[in-house]
C-alpha cells in the first residue's frame, strides 16, 4: 500500500495489521516473536538489502542472534521491501499443545493465552546465542561488493551530515561476555596503509537515539570509501584479564557492474570531460563535505545521451555521436559537468579489488595477557586543524622519519636509542594513551641511571600505548605490531609531550628475550645504536 514505516492506520488500502506482530500473524506466522526491517524507493531487492545493511540500527536487526528465519514482501511495483524476521524455535513451540503445569509464559503465540513452559521458552530464545559466534562484524572478513558510502537512516545515527563512509561494526554476543568488553581500540586502513579518518565511534553512550546496547559498536568513517578498493579494520578490547585483537579485510563495489571507463572529479565545481562516442562512463564526484550530495541535475545537449544515478555521487553517461557533440549537466548542489566527444579520454578503467591478508594474523583474533584490564584506551577527538595541535605537515615530517623494513607491505618499527632528549612533557593522568598522527618516530635513550627513556609517535596509522602498573607491562601497539617491555618495580613514568609524542621513563634495564627477525638492521655511530626491526606480533623484552 506504498506506506512507509513499520506502523498502519485501519484506513490504508492492503490494510491487515497496524504494527508488524499484527501483519505477521495475519499472514499466518504461528509465534509473536519478530523484528521488521522495511525500505522504499529502491528498484531491486538487492540495493534494498545493501541499504539497510549501510543504516546501522537496521543492519543490528538483520545480524540479530535473536532470529533465524525472515519472511518477505514486495510490492507490486517492486519499490516498496518488508523484511519480518523470527526464531524458528518459538514458532516450533507454537505449534505444540499448551503447558499444563509449572512455570510458563504466555502472550508468545498467535493464540497469546497459549501457555509455552518457561526454560523451553528460554532456551529457544538463548539457543541461537549459544551456537552464535563471540562477536559479529560487518563488513564480514575477506567481504566483497561492500557499498562505500552511507546517506540517512531513520532514525538518523547522524542527524547532523548526510553523507559519510559505510560504517563499519562490532556486536559483542552477551550469551558469550557476561559484560560489555572494554573497546581499546577500533579503526579502519586503507590499502596503503593510511588511517581512515572517522567521524564518530558510536556506542550506547553517545548514540543519539539511543538504540545501541552496551554490546554493539559502529566506526563511521567521515568521508566515503573509495570504489573498488581494500579496506583493513581492527578491533582491540579487554575482556576477563585479557587483551583480544581482531584483524580483518574486506573490500568496496568496483563500478565496473556500470561502466567501461570512470572519472573521479575532486575540488573542481565546474569540470570538462573528454569522452569517447558510444562508451558508458561513470563519474564519481567526491563529495566537499559530509552534506554534498549531487542533488537534482538538468541538462542541455546537442547529441544522443543516456544517463543515470549509480548514488547520490555517482552517475553513469554515455554520449553517441560525433566529435565535438557534447553535454552540459548542472546539479543543485552547484556541480557543473561538460562533457565532450572526442576520439580520447583521460579517464581510467574501474578499480577492482580482492582482500589478501597483509599476515597471518589477519581475519583472526589474537589474545595476550593483560595486567590492568580497567582503563581502555579511546581514540582521539579528530582535529579539523592540525596546527593547532602542534602537528606539521606531513612533508616536513618525511626526512625526519626513520625508514624502516617490513613483510607483506607492513612497515618495520624503528627504535633509535641515543643520547638526550628536547621537548618540554606533561604527565600523564591515566595508565593509557592512544593517537592518530601521519608520522612516524620511535626512539629510546639511554638515562644516566641506566634506565631506558621510549619516545613513540605513529605513521599513516593509529599506535596506542599501554602502561601497566609496576610488575606489568609497557605495550606500544603500531599497525598490528606489538613490542612489550617489562614494567619494572622501581620507577615508571609516562607524560605526553608536543606533537603527541609520549615519553615511558624506565628506570631498570631491558634485555631482549625474543629472537629478533631475520632483516633486523643494527647501525652503531658514536653515541647512537639504531636498530631496524621488521616486528612480528610480539616482541617481548
């Protein structure tokens, strides 16, 4: 009946229920137990699906452990979808005679003054929990196909932008967690290896529709993903003395489902394309904020054209006809396009990308030890200018950077040892700091003491540092590499410094206990050793 929204009025044409347990009942579902997922507007089943798995809250209700069984409607037209989902061992009991005796519930079935034995009724409910694994995410590992943006849900999760990356999200299954896990650390890389900015880190503290639990995550990125491209997501969190990570790739719908050739326009409102006759081209227009969307386009033209919409972004084109034809295309956002037929092009064909895992560890947990499993490290606020935080631009970082050596397009970690330090630090209030900067630099020196003094700072990524209570450890975590150094009893100091760098002053000396991998570079100068590690997952001093 084109209604959109999960409620009806008795007076709508197609009428049969004014909330979904009424409509599922209707159609002859035997149990009251159903979650209702609905979209409109969508030509196939298939962008109808994708586009409730790119709204969070609706994607929750699709990956629910809850339900094991969906039903689906379609209109006529095929534009309007209703997804009514239920667990197929609370409609099994619905089918049985009523309980007799002892504790039961009712209100469960079709017949709501059937009586359902309570632990039968429990168990069906938890049961799917139980065989479900310890925590779902989506995109899953190794996924393909995955759209690269997220417009609007209702409820919005992001009431104040209209376009930003697909999200990425974690729900801890609480038949496995007695209690929410402590989220350490939660991000998301590119192919090369460059942190992909986020918007929010959405949990049921600042979910603005309160609809989160305290077991479910979701990393919004700000800006959209890349078409055809690989993305690694990593997730860190403490849980019962223990640190768990999860490593995982997934990669973004390439446009070659819809063109031969595609053009990327970026900081350019009033663009000219050079097209060739009878060629579909996709154009990707990068949207300049968080609330550029194309909008409604007009067009003027003196030859054959097809146009389409891909998203809001995105079109297809093709012009047929000769040389010098061409087309002129105005959206409401104030994008200008001029397209024109000519016997070349200086687009490039559609990316297309399949996840290899960058080691062994990807799209698997790992767990380590943790000694202080009470303070969790948060990542950042981002800043909208860098200068302000004391960071400089990247260029001038590049000569100060050590270069390392890695496997598998992992960047080693460099550690200097030298004598001094300059900088002028503040002390660290908490046990643990995590940062997100575009260089890299990791030096230790050596105090007068005979202690050892880390200064850490990240590239292209996110690194976090841990400080254990004395008798624990020190855990620098960068880019999936872990070096953990004993925290000893006599003194430990942690202070953060200009440019987020962070100083550990170790009073005690550290021996390497790990054999150090093959690659590993030693240079001694005068005063200053510097050694160049390709870590594995852990080195432990």
């Amino acid at each position: 009946n084109h209604v959109s929204g999960h409620y009806e009025d008795s007076g709508d044409e197609g009428f049969t229920g004014v909330r979904p347990v009424n409509r599922v009942l209707y159609a002859g579902y035997p149990a009251r137990y159903v979650l209702e997922n609905v979209s409109s507007g969508t030509p196939t089943v298939e962008e109808s699906v994708d586009g409730l798995f790119s709204a969070i809250y609706h994607r929750f209700g699709f990956l629910s452990s809850l339900v094991d069984e969906i039903g689906i409607g379609i209109s006529p037209d095929e534009r309007f979808y209703t997804y009514d989902m239920g667990n197929s061992a609370v409609a099994d009991l619905c089918l049985h005679s009523t309980y007799e005796t002892g504790h039961y519930y009712t209100g469960v079935c079709a017949d709501a003054s059937k009586k359902i034995e309570s632990d039968a009724y429990l168990n069906a409910v938890n049961g799917l929990k139980e065989d479900a694994p310890d925590l779902i995410v989506w995109p899953t590992a190794d996924s393909t196909d995955i759209p690269p943006v997220f417009y609007e849900e209702s409820p919005d999760p992001l009431p104040s932008h209209s376009v930003t990356g697909y999200p990425v999200s974690v729900e801890f299954n609480d038949a496995k967690f007695s209690e929410p896990p402590t989220l350490r650390l939660f991000s998301l890389q590119d192919a090369s290896g460059s942190t992909v900015r986020k918007l929010v880190l959405m949990d049921k503290d600042n979910d603005p529709n309160h609809e989160f639990s305290g077991y479910q995550f979701a990393l919004f990125p700000k800006n959209r993903l890349e078409w055809g491209s690989m993305y690694f997501a990593k997730l860190t969190y403490g849980y019962d003395g223990s640190v768990r990570t999860k490593r995982w790739c997934f990669s973004t719908r390439s446009l070659r489902k819809w063109a031969e050739r595609v053009y990327r326009i970026e900081d350019e409102r009033d663009a000219a394309l050079e097209v060739v006759s009878g060629v579909r081209y996709a154009v990707y227009v990068v949207p300049e904020d968080t609330n550029d969307r194309l909008g409604r386009v007009s067009y003027s033209y003196d030859t054959s054209i097809s146009f389409d919409f891909i998203d809001q972004n995105t079109f297809t084109i093709t012009l047929t006809g000769e040389a010098g034809g061409h087309a002129d295309l105005s959206f409401s956002n104030g994008q200008k396009i001029r397209l024109t037929i000519a016997q070349t092009d200086t687009a490039s064909e559609p990316q297309n990308a399949t996840c290899i895992p960058l080691d062994t560890s990807d799209n698997q947990e790992t767990q380590t030890s943790d000694g202080n499993d009470e303070s969790g490290i948060t990542e950042p606020e981002e800043n909208e200018n860098p200068e302000e935080t004391g960071a400089t631009d990247s260029s001038d970082q590049t000569a100060k950077t050590p270069a390392g050596s890695g496997t598998n397009g992992e960047p080693g970690s460099v550690i200097l040892v030298e004598e001094g330090t300059s900088g002028t630090y503040r002390t660290l209030d908490t046990d643990t700091y995590a940062f997100d900067e575009n260089d890299t630099h990791a030096h230790a020196a050596i105090l007068e003491n005979g202690g050892i003094e880390y200064h850490v700072r990240t590239v292209e990524g996110n690194t976090s540092v841990l400080a254990e209570k004395a008798g624990g450890e020190i855990r620098i975590d960068h880019r999936g590499n872990t070096l953990v150094t004993p925290s000893p009893e006599r003194s430990l100091t942690v202070e953060v410094g200009p440019n987020g760098h962070v100083r550990l002053r170790i009073d005690g000396k550290l021996r390497p206990k790990t054999e150090l991998p093959p690659g590993t570079r030693v240079e001694i100068e005068e005063n200053r050793i510097r050694t160049t590690i390709p870590l594995p997952d852990r080195v432990v001093f």
